[in-house]
C-alpha cells in the first residue's frame, strides 16, 4: 500500500470525509463499464472499454455532450441508460456488489475518531441503497448524497457542497475521495481536498493537478489522515 501527497502546501486538519460510490466504496464501475458497452451494441454502437471509462460519474447533459462528440448528434441517452439500468440491475440481483478493499477498516477508523462522513454519488438514492445495504455499508455514513438531489451533477461542485452541508463541516475540511476524473473536478471546484484512488485507469495529468494526493487503495486513507491531523500540522 503506498500513497503521495501531490500538494503539501494543501495539508490542513481534515473534519469530514466525503465518499464517491461507485468505483470508490463498490467495485461497480467494471459493471458501469460493460453494461453501457452492452447497452450500445443494442443500440448498433461500437464503444470501447476506454470510451465507456469516461461516462463514469457525469451528469446527464455532459454524457449527451460526450457521446454526441463520440457518435455524432441525436444518439439517445435516456435509451442507452434504461438498458443499461435494466441489464445491471438484473446481474447485481442475482450477483449482488462486492466492497472495494479497506472500505470497512477506514468506516471503523473514522468513527473511533468521531469524523463524520457521507455518500456523495452520481447515483440515485434508491440504487445506492440497494447496493450498500446488503454488505452492511449503508447505515455506516452520517448522509446519503445523490447528485439527483442538486441543481448539477458531477463535474459541477454541487454534491460536494451538498455533502459537506449535510454533515455540517466546511467543504475545505473534508477529504474527498474519488476514482474518476469528473469526480475529482467536481470536489477541487467545490473548495475540498481531493484524493484520487484509481479504479479501471490511470488518472491523467489533468486529473492529478488538482489531487491534494494520489493512493493506491482505501487502506492508505487512515495513514493520510493521521498525517493531516497529526497535532504538529
């Protein structure tokens, strides 16, 4: 396990630690990932695993914006989307979501230090707790926060500002931990420290210059903020 600070001018004392869902706390983004290939062969689309890795957390209007500059205008999102709810959907009931590693070992060690924490996803807040309540996971965060619930989904700062809202800590108090470059966009924009622990890809150099740090798993978290808030900080 290893992580690098990438700004240590950024370290500060950390009151909050907001969570990404998918491809952060589940390792679901692999199924995101085929089932919107799937969904597009349906449709007559060819996309590629590479293409299909950069739908991963946007909003509506920036994936129509994105698949239109891949296929050409008038492709039909909301279609594209049902399939791909309808055929996920039917693979995790019968399959369920497995955790990504560390998950339940950094719940445990931000509660023993009382530091609240909530779900901020692009995802709806039926789906995240079908998801999270068969491992355990759902009642372990402070606040649900579904970008549904705000004017602008992921890369806007909306849910970032919401999630810190709802566990009442300033958004630059809270440690954002993120997978996808929309996510890490929409935390950096929202005022909080962002930390990228990749999924399916390596981020870009775009993505890393506005990571407070970069970290190899969840497990690396507890180690970070015993860092930022050492008392000599």
């Amino acid at each position: 396990m290893a992580y690098k600070i990438l700004k240590p001018e950024l370290k500060r004392q950390i009151k909050g630690v907001l969570f990404d869902m998918d491809g952060l706390v589940l390792n679901s983004e692999i199924l995101y990932k085929r089932f919107w290939i799937e969904a597009f062969e349906v449709m007559g689309y060819h996309m590629s695993n590479e293409q299909a890795l950069g739908m991963r957390s946007l909003s509506k209007a920036c994936a129509q914006v994105y698949l239109d500059e891949l296929f050409g205008p008038g492709i039909d999102y909301d279609t594209a989307r049902d399939i791909r709810i309808q055929r996920m959907d039917a693979y995790v009931e019968k399959n369920g979501v497995e955790p990504k590693q560390g998950i339940y070992e950094l719940l445990d060690y931000i509660h023993t230090r009382r530091i609240p924490c909530a779900i901020a996803t692009s995802s709806p807040l039926g789906r995240v707790k079908a998801h999270l309540s068969p491992l355990g996971l759902y009642d372990r965060f402070d606040a649900i926060c579904s970008s549904k619930e705000v004017a602008h989904g992921k890369p806007e700062p909306d849910i970032y500002l919401y999630g810190a809202s709802k566990i009442d800590v300033p958004p630059a108090q809270c440690l954002a931990l993120e997978d996808s470059p929309a996510g890490i966009e929409s935390a950096f924009r929202a005022g909080c420290l962002p930390i990228i622990i990749p999924d399916l890809d390596k981020p870009d150099a775009e993505t890393l210059s506005r990571c407070f740090a970069a970290a190899d798993s969840l497990n690396d978290i507890c180690d970070i903020l015993d860092e930022l808030n050492s008392p000599q900080l």
